[in-house]
C-alpha cells in the first residue's frame, strides 16, 4: 500500500530546520503503518517507543527532560542507540503529555535527531494540553486513503497513469472501468483496514464488517474519553450526520438533533469530533471576496464523516447498491457524491473548501475553493446531468475566471466552464492551473 504521505516525510527529512513532527489522525487512518514504513525505506534503523505498552517509557519522561537520560532509556528499551540515521517514533504519544512537551527540547537541544510522533485523539489531547511546545514542533495530518491510493492498493497502477497523463480522449475510452471502481470506493472507502482487505479478498461483506468494527471501536472512543457534560452531544451529532447529508438543504440544522436544541449546546461536541479527526467541516462564505476565510460564516456550516465507506456503513448502505442503476444508490447518491468530493478537497491538502448560497435557498454551490487569488467555484452532480442552475447564478453574481463541474460526465471544456470527471478529481488543481 502506497500513501502520498510519504513525500510530505521525505521533504521533513531533508530540511535544514527539521522540528519535531507529529502525525495527527483519526484512529485507524494508518499512521502507525505510515512512521514505520518511512522509517524503514528511508533510515538506516528505526527506534520505536508505543506509550499505550512501555510504562517504564512513561516514568522516564515524568522524572525529567534530561536528554541524555532519554536516549540510554530508548536504546534500552528498544535496542538501538539513536543517532543522525535513527527514526524515533513515538506512537500514541497522547498517553504521555510529558513525552508531548519534551519534543521542544529535542527541537532545542538535540535537533541532529529525527522524532515523529503520532497516537489517537491526538487533536483533543493538544487542545487540552496547557504544556505544548508551540512553535517548536511541525505537523501533517493522515487522512483516509484517497481514489488515487485506492486504486494503487487494489492493482490498478495503470489507471492511475492514465489520469496522471491528462490525455481525455484515452481516459474516456477507460471511462466505465473508472465508474465501476468508484462505486466500489463509495462502499470501500478509505480507511486502510477495509481497503486492504478487499484487495486480498475482494469480499464486500468482509469489508462491511471492518466498517462496523471501526465504529464500534469510535463509539468505545467516546465512553472512555469524552467528558460525561458532552458525552450526550457527541453521539447526537456524530449519529445525525448521515441524515442531515440526505436531506435536500445538506446545511447543519441543530434543532434536527432534538427539539428546541441550540447551536451553542453543541459546540463542545463538533470541536471533540473535529479535534479527533472523525469529521469535517465546511463552513459557508457571506461574501464571495479573496481572502475567503476572512468571510467564513460559523453558524452556517455542513459536516461530513472522515470516510464515505464508513458514512455507508452508518446508514446500513447495502452491497446491492454497487449495482449500476441500483434504487437504494439512487436515494443516496447525492450524499455519497459530496462526501466523497469533500474528502478528496481535502486529501489533496491545497486550500480550505468553503460553500456558499443565497438566501431563502434560491441557488447553493457545493464548494469554493481559492487557489492564487483566484475563486473556482465546485459544483457536485451524482450522475451525468450537466444541468448547473447554481452554478450559472454564481458565475453571473460574481464573474469568476474559472468554473468547475465535477459528474460522471466526461472531460469537457468550455468557454466559462469545465467539465470534470468525478474520478478524475485526483486532476482538479491540475485542471485548475491549466484553465486560469
């Protein structure tokens, strides 16, 4: 299994003001995988200390930062001697907040050595850790395996060099072999469990019970370490949210949680879920201006799951949907498609998504994204339909250089507008560059 990941690593490996990194990630995205794979293609040996498993680790960090001490304790507990060619991993660091704070001496003090870190709900303890060493540390998030990373682990190098290549004409011919893979990415997904498993065995029902057991293991997340004050709110959006994706007006509507429920009774809740990594959020802009942060309106948001396959398996998607034309596909499409879309925005780590509307829901547009102070609006469609009422009232409101469509359609391109497959998104900023 490949993750794209790794280059981001071999760039921190290689800079003159290396700090300390950390891996952040919802559990089970790889990260464990990803520290030793890097370490052992890339370093001559790799040092590997697991926090939820060495108490004697967690002792030393608690009696002192004295580094020396430190490295005599990591060569006796893993039999190796750190030097300039050693990989230290800490994993599920989280479980030793002394160990967090320590990074910034090895910033400051002993920099010649290469330290990651990673662990679980990491996100929640370093918002909730007085002691960090800010400043002193880099950070990368791990995310789901993208379409891209799907297609590599299952054996389907060769149409990844053919959307790598940007010749339309020979993605086309290729083009239902692409459709029939992402429908099974929509049930897969792309957490690497589930994903390796189908490439092994190529059982849906076997990659079904992965899903569950993942989120059976987030809901054993949730009673062991959420405050019992938020405990209640947490479950409530983390359970609301595949609903609230099916509904037509995809924006979060608090008072579907419960009647009478309020914005502010919630927040808590979606910064823990946020914090660990098992959402996302997308927030919408009340002005269409560069920068579109500066714009961002917090109490019109979306949320979306980390992982469309673990969105389906939360609304119980059955395997039957995998067919082309399936009804229980066509009910649900629209929430899968935008999930999905949603997160290769993000896998692609380019620029924060945003979305926008009109009041009284006369137009929305799925997506903005801003790249070289220029506006591309993103319009989602689940099917070929190329009709785009949305996205021509914002293209008359505000002008933009470049308009996107992302469907199942095939490439196009058009005066105001381009025509982007849905599997092809791995190309977006590609296409992007090309157009503006």
């Amino acid at each position: 299994m490949e993750r794209k990941e790794i280059s981001s690593l071999i760039d921190w490996k290689n800079k003159d003001n290396r700090m300390p990194l950390i891996l952040k990630g919802a559990r089970q995205v790889g990260k464990t995988w990803l520290l030793k794979t890097f370490g052992q293609q890339f370093y001559e040996q790799v040092a590997y200390i697991n926090f939820e498993t060495s108490s004697g680790m967690k002792q030393v960090f608690k009696n002192d930062f004295n580094l020396n001490r430190i490295l005599l304790a990591i060569q006796a507990e893993t039999g190796i001697s750190p030097n300039e060619n050693t990989l230290i991993v800490f994993d599920e660091i989280q479980e030793c907040p002394e160990a967090l704070l320590a990074l910034k001496y090895f910033y400051e003090m002993a920099s010649q050595f290469h330290v990651v870190s990673a662990g679980s709900l990491l996100g929640v303890t370093i918002s909730n850790q007085a002691s960090f060493p800010v400043g002193k540390v880099e950070f990368l998030d791990l995310y789901p395996l993208n379409f891209v990373e799907f297609l590599n682990a299952i054996g389907q190098e060769s149409l990844v060099r053919l959307l790598e290549s940007g010749d339309w004409e020979l993605v086309k011919s290729y083009k239902e072999r692409f459709k029939q893979y992402l429908r099974y990415y929509y049930f897969i997904g792309g957490m690497p469990e589930a994903v390796n498993s189908f490439s092994q065995k190529s059982d849906f029902q076997l990659v079904r019970e992965i899903h569950n057991k993942i989120l059976t293991s987030y809901e054993f997340d949730f009673a062991k370490h959420i405050p019992i004050s938020i405990l209640a709110g947490v479950r409530f959006v983390w359970n609301i949210i595949p609903s609230q994706l099916a509904k037509e007006n995809r924006k979060f509507i608090f008072k579907n949680i419960r009647q009478g429920a309020r914005a502010k009774d919630y927040e808590m809740a979606i910064i823990w879920l946020l914090d660990s990594g098992l959402i996302y959020k997308l927030n919408n802009v009340d002005k269409v201006a560069v920068p579109l942060k500066v714009y961002e309106d917090f109490n019109a948001f979306k949320l979306f799951i980390l992982d469309v396959g673990l969105l389906g398996a939360m609304v119980n998607l059955d395997i039957s949907a995998l067919n082309d034309g399936s009804t229980v596909l066509e009910e649900y499409k629209g929430s899968l498609t935008e999930q999905f879309v949603m997160q290769e925005i993000q896998s692609l780590r380019k620029s924060k998504p945003y979305y926008w509307s009109l009041p009284n829901s006369q137009a929305e547009l799925d997506f903005l994204i801003e790249h070289k102070s220029n506006i591309i609006p993103v319009e989602v469609k689940a099917t070929e339909n190329l009709q785009s009422k949305s996205l021509k009232i914002f293209y008359q409101k505000n002008n933009p250089k470049l308009s996107i469509r992302c469907s199942m359609s095939d490439y196009r391109k058009e005066d105001w507008l381009i025509n982007l497959p849905l599997y092809a998104l791995s190309r977006l900023y590609a296409v992007i560059e090309e157009g503006i």
